[in-house]
DNA sequence: CTGCCTACCGAATCTTTTTTCGGTTATTGC
DNA sequence: GCAATAACCGAAAAAAGATTCGGTAGGCAG
C-alpha cells in the first residue's frame, strides 16, 4: 500500500468524500456495477477506456473502504462478482446527480475547451 | 497552459463534472466564496492547508469555465473579489451534498483509515 | 499435458497535479 | 525613494495517480 507523505486533512467534509470516491475512475466503476454490470471483466468492457490494472486497483479501494463487497463464486470461468453495499449505496443519489450535471453542461464544458485551446495556441 | 497528453473522454457525466469541478481544492475554494469568502487572500487563510500558488491557479480555471468571475476594484490594497456566477450556482447543490455526506461519513473513513494502516504496517 | 479464460498482483514508467520558491506590477503610507 | 500589501505568473521539483507490461494461480476443455 502506497502511505502518502502530505499528511491529510479530513476535517472538511469534500476532502473525505474524494478520499472515498474522487478517484478517477471510482464513481464510473461504481455506476457500472449499481447498473448491475458485476464482474471485473465486465466492468472493463463498459469502460473501455480504462485499463484493466486502474480497475483491479479501484475496485479494491472501494473494497477496503466498504463501498463495495467481493462475492466470488467458485465457478469456471472463475468469477467475482461485486455488489454495492448499504454503505456505498449512500453514494448513488450523489453519483446520479454529478452524473446528471456533467450529461446537462457537457456540450458547454466542450464547446469553451475550444475555445480556450483556440486562445492559448492562437 | 498544460495541455494533456492523453486524450480526455467527456462522453461520460461524471467525467465532465470531475473537470469542473474535480480538483483537489476546487470545491472547497467555491464554498469559500460562495460563503462571501471572496478574495484571494482570503481564502487563502480560510484554506490554510492549501498553498497560495494552487488557490491562485484553480481559481483561474474555475474562472476560464466561467465558475466563477473577477470583479477586481482598482483600489488600495489592491483588491480582487471573486463571485460565484449563475453558471457555478447550478453546482452549489452538488457540493452541499458532496460535503454532507463527507460530514457524516468522516468519522467511519477516519477509523477504517487506521485499521488499514495497520493492517498495512502489522 | 497444453491452451485458454479469469482474477489478481508487482514494479517500472509515464502523466498529471500540487507544491515550493522566487519573481513582477501596482498602489499607498511614511 | 522605500517598505508594505495584494494579485498574479513562471518554472522546477515533488508527489500522487494512472498506465503498461509481465507475471502467478486456479480450473476447465480438448
């Protein structure tokens, strides 16, 4: 495990949401799998963009913190299957809502980085 | 300005909200002003933790996406003053949320943090 | 036994982000 | 003129985070 050498602070409530859910990756994985998309294989089907090793290494913060639950069946092709848990399901409502805002100002957010790739080449 | 080396994905929600709004101060510099925290200096002391140099660059991003805008007066000490404009409103929502949930999860995050060092060093 | 599939792990490397530090400019009070 | 204060910028370095690549292990089909 990798400790950190800034020490952090978790005295503010945004600082120890991102802790648990700021990670790249961490609120798509965790949307993949509420959609019921349960297997590491899958997972990196749905987002193809990530690696396979950025989504081993998520899901297994999202496990150590509780967010999500192993439930491996010993079956061939061998399976692991992950669930959200009580805990990480407490994060959905917000996941939605972010995932919401983007969806709604994407075409802006797209249009001034443009606009401001334009301004800093030109 | 630094111009990515991979490409960004923005098809996705959440990946349009986390450049916005994804950094490591962002959100806490946007409750600040939204607080009427409004100058530099300011919320420089409100955010001790965080240096002068990176409030001083996520503000400029969060201004060049029109989160928030300037309106500097000309006077004596030289003032800026930083105002959340309707655009960046629409993420105050967000970030209450956001910051709840942090609140009331801190204390769980904090001692699960520990049995994890442990479990790590032990 | 060999090849294939899945889950994971380790380590090196690369990319991005944050930090540190030292500027510049502008204005005021002395 | 000179110290002080505020805003902001540039560049190098440090740190964090992500990616790539190449493993191991178990189990099954042929």
């Amino acid at each position: 495990m990798y400790i950190n050498k800034i020490e952090e602070d978790l005295d503010c409530g945004i600082r120890v949401a991102f802790k648990i859910f700021g990670g790249k990756w961490k609120l798509c994985i965790l949307d993949a799998i509420n959609r019921g998309i349960t297997r590491p294989t899958d997972i990196q089907k749905d987002i193809r963009i990530a690696s396979r090793r950025v989504i081993e290494m998520q899901l297994a913060e999202l496990l150590s913190y509780g967010v999500v639950e192993k439930c491996a069946e010993e079956v061939y092709p061998k399976k692991s299957e992950y669930e959200v848990t009580p805990f990480g399901k407490t994060i959905i409502p917000l996941l939605a809502q972010i995932d919401a805002w983007g969806t709604a100002n994407a075409a802006f957010v797209k249009t001034r980085q443009l606009e401001l790739e334009k301004i800093a080449i030109g």
